[in-house]
C-alpha cells in the first residue's frame, strides 16, 4: 500500500508540470502565422534567397583596417582554418584513451 502511494505520488509530481503548460501550447498551435510567413516559407522552399545587404564604404574601410592589423583573418575567409586549441586538447585527450586502450 505504501509502495503504491508513493508511486502515484511520484507519477503526479511527473505529470503535474505537463500538464501545467497544455492550455498554454494548444492556444499557441490554434493561432494561425500571417500570410507573410506563409509567403516567406514557400520562398526558401523554392531555394529563393534573399540578396546580401550591400557594404557602407565606411564598413569596407573598417573590415580592410581590421584586415590589415590581423592577417589571419584572409586565412579564415578562405576557409585556410586549423585546429583551435581546444580542438587539439580534446584530440590529445582522445589519442590518450586510445593508447591507455591499446595499452591495457
């Protein structure tokens, strides 16, 4: 008796917090988007994308000062991108659990 007070104690303390936020998802799924949306989804459903906005001379100047204090920054542009230092931590980590692995 005990034991199935608890368990209908417990599943009410589970089921209490979902059943809390039904009301409030159900209107959320009733309301329809506007038509605009609609419109704007079958657009990129289409593969339609919108153009880039266009540059201010003032932002070109300031992505070239920018470029020319860090060179790295061509490299990245490029897509020339090596491993960060944390990507070579978790590598290193990860070739040390294999070698333990191999070890033992």
């Amino acid at each position: 008796m005990k034991r199935l007070l608890c368990l209908t104690l417990l599943s009410c303390i589970l089921v209490a917090p979902a059943l809390a936020n039904l009301p409030a998802e159900t209107s959320a799924f009733a309301t329809s988007p506007a038509p605009s949306a609609y419109e704007e989804l079958g657009a990129l459903r289409a593969g339609r994308i919108a153009a880039p906005a266009e540059l201010a001379a003032s932002d070109r100047a300031q992505l070239r000062a920018a470029s020319e204090r860090a060179p790295e920054l061509g490299a990245l542009r490029a897509g020339v991108d090596g491993p960060t230092d944390n990507q070579w931590k978790w590598i290193g980590i990860g070739a040390a659990v294999v070698l333990l692995i191999i070890i033992l």
